[in-house]
C-alpha cells in the first residue's frame, strides 16, 4: 500500500486548525474528540450550562490539543469573537463544524411563527453568520471543509418539529451554496443529516417505550447510531480522504430514509 493511501495518511487532520460549535456533548463532544485524535487542534464553543472548558480540559487531559469557549452562537459577535479567537490561538483556521443545535421543549410550538424563527435564528441564521466570517479566513489559509450538521429531518415530512425539520432543510441548502460560491477558493461545503443518535438529545425517541420499537423497526440496521459514528464523517469530510467531496448531504441514519 502506498504510505499516501495509509489511514493514518488519508484521514489525518494534522495541521489543522478546527472550530466546533455544541462541541460540548453528544454528536459535537464526539467530533471536537475524533478531529483532534487525527491531529487537529480544536477549539469546542457551548452553552454555559454545557461548561465547554470542562469538555475541553477533559480532552486535553488526554494529550488532544483542545480548548473550549462559552457563548451564543445565535449572538452575532460571539461568532466573530469564536473565530477571532481560534485565530489568535492557532494562527489559522481550516475546518468549521457547524453543529450547534436543538429542539424545543414543546415540539408543537415549532408549527408556530415564533418557534420557527426560533430554530431559524439556531439552525440557519447562526451558520450562514459564522460562514461569512469563518469561510474568508480559511479560504486565506488555502482553503477547508465547513460542515452543518443538519439532519434527517429536513429530509421528510414530519407531524411534529416543524419547525426543526424546516430549518434543517434549510441549512443543508446553506452547504450547496456555500460548496458553489467558494468552491473555486478551495473550500469544501457539506452537511450531514443523522438520523436518531444516542445522545441526551434524543432521549424523547430512544427511551420512549411507545416510539423507540416504531423507530427501530423503520431502520434497516435495527438499531439507533452512535456519536463516533457521525464523528467519523467529520473527520472523512476534513481530511484529504474527503477533499474531492462538496455540496453533499451526508446521511448517517442506519437506513431509515430509505425504508418502506
């Protein structure tokens, strides 16, 4: 095998400089944790309550090169300062996973104006606002990967997260114009759509009695993902295994959108 089609060759992010957004926790905690295990050095940003300083010193104990930040990625200037700071640190700035994300507490509520500018203002306001000030300084450094983490979702119709399902479609069309508009910059735009992960945020699915089995029985794998199993697309997508890779949905869903 040539060393150039070694793994540790083809999936290396060694160099790299990347930004996670609800990198604190599940489907985010486990992508700041696999990029920075490939060689990146990762900079987590979170909710308060998500304490991403301690995710980030509990990697760091482990030898990643991992640092955590506090703030709102609605909030336009945190995401300046994000990326601000990622530059004053590292120098660069060469992946973005745009992964911050969530549902609200009443999921009827989403059918609603308010609660659809809500998921609109977390799900497409916040990536297109940190794209235009991210994308410019990697495409400086020679070009990235940006990754929205949308979801299945905004694939199909839904009778509940209205809302959420919207905006998810949403941001996955924010990845194709963004893999057009730079692509001849050397940026690379694509999302990834889980399907039901086990993480604290899927818990209304996955411990529910009544919808786990219905949810299980539509996937043909049969069983629900895990967080390192979207990780690994992150970090397909940052390397040089994925640099001919742009404008794509990525589904991780144990098949369930294929289903009958």
């Amino acid at each position: 095998m040539s060393s150039d089609l070694a793994p540790d060759s083809l999936f290396s992010c060694a160099g790299q400089v990347a930004i996670v957004t609800g990198g604190a926790s599940g489907i985010g905690l486990a992508s700041a944790e696999a990029l920075a295990a490939a060689g990146a050095r990762v900079l987590i940003a979170g909710l308060a309550a998500s304490d991403p300083s301690a995710a980030a010193a509990e990697l760091a104990s482990r030898g990643l090169e991992v640092a955590g930040i506090v703030g709102d990625v609605t909030d336009a200037p945190f995401l300046a300062s994000l990326v601000d700071a990622a530059l004053a640190r590292w120098g660069r700035l060469d992946t973005v996973v745009a992964n911050a994300g969530a549902a609200l507490d009443d999921p009827h509520a989403e059918s609603g104006i308010e609660g659809l500018e809500r998921m609109f203002a977390l799900h497409v306001r916040s990536v297109s606002q940190l794209a235009e000030i991210a994308v410019p300084a990697m495409a400086s450094a020679g070009g990235g990967s940006f990754i929205v983490m949308s979801s299945i979702a905004g694939l199909r119709g839904n009778r509940v997260l209205a809302g959420y399902g919207v905006t998810k479609a949403a941001n996955a069309q924010l990845a194709r114009n963004l893999a057009v508009r730079w692509g001849d910059r050397g940026i690379r735009a694509n999302a990834i759509s889980p399907g039901v992960i086990a993480t604290a945020f899927a818990r209304p699915i996955t411990d529910d009695p009544a919808a786990a089995p219905a949810r299980l029985a539509r996937t043909p794998l049969g069983r629900f993902g895990t967080p390192d199993e979207v990780a690994g697309a992150v970090v397909w997508l940052a390397s040089r295994a994925g640099a001919f890779v742009s404008g794509q949905n990525i589904v991780i869903d144990g098949g369930t959108v294929i289903s009958d």
